[in-house]
C-alpha cells in the first residue's frame, strides 16, 4: 500500500493493470508483493511528477511509502520513492526521507 499525504489527509490509490508485476522464481510471497508495492509507488510518483510541471516544488504532491520493512525501505530508496515509518506516521514526525 502506498500513500499521498495531501494537508493532513492520508489518499490510498491502487493502478493495478499498470503495476502488476509476476512473482519471480525463489521470490517469497511478501518479498513479491514488496516489489509490488514499490512499483505502485514509482508509477505513481511518476505519473504526478509529469502533471506538477506548472506547481513550485515546495507545493508538489510527494509519494510516500509507509513501511516498517528496512529492506523494502532501502530498495524505495534505491528507487527514488521518499519513505517513511509507520511510527512517523502516528507521531506526525513527517520528514520525508529521499536518498
């Protein structure tokens, strides 16, 4: 799951035909629906980075993936997808961390 925080609201949004991706072999199960996710979340974060041309960068909707998994937070960042943790999330500590 990923989200867009937008002035304290939390959007949930699902592109599954453009986003499917198959379980490889010797992938687990969570480990496939991590990439899943992570796709999800680049596709999205492209697709609203081509329609904020016109809006200044500080006012930009950011993608956001929420995880509590190290692995799958570094992979997000290998990605270029800002994440953060859960526990960010119920502290409203909302620094975004981009690698």
């Amino acid at each position: 799951m990923f989200c867009n925080i937008v002035q304290s609201e939390i959007l949930y949004l699902f592109i599954p035909r453009d986003t499917y991706v198959e379980r490889q072999p010797k992938e687990t199960a969570n480990d496939r629906n991590d990439r899943a996710i992570r796709v999800a979340a680049k596709w999205y974060k492209k697709h609203l980075e081509i329609n904020q041309d016109d809006v200044e960068l500080n006012e930009r909707v950011q993608v956001v993936l929420l995880t509590n998994d190290r692995d799958n937070a570094e992979k997000a960042r290998e990605d270029g997808i800002n994440t953060f943790t859960s526990r960010k999330l119920v502290t409203k500590d909302l620094t975004i961390y981009s690698y």
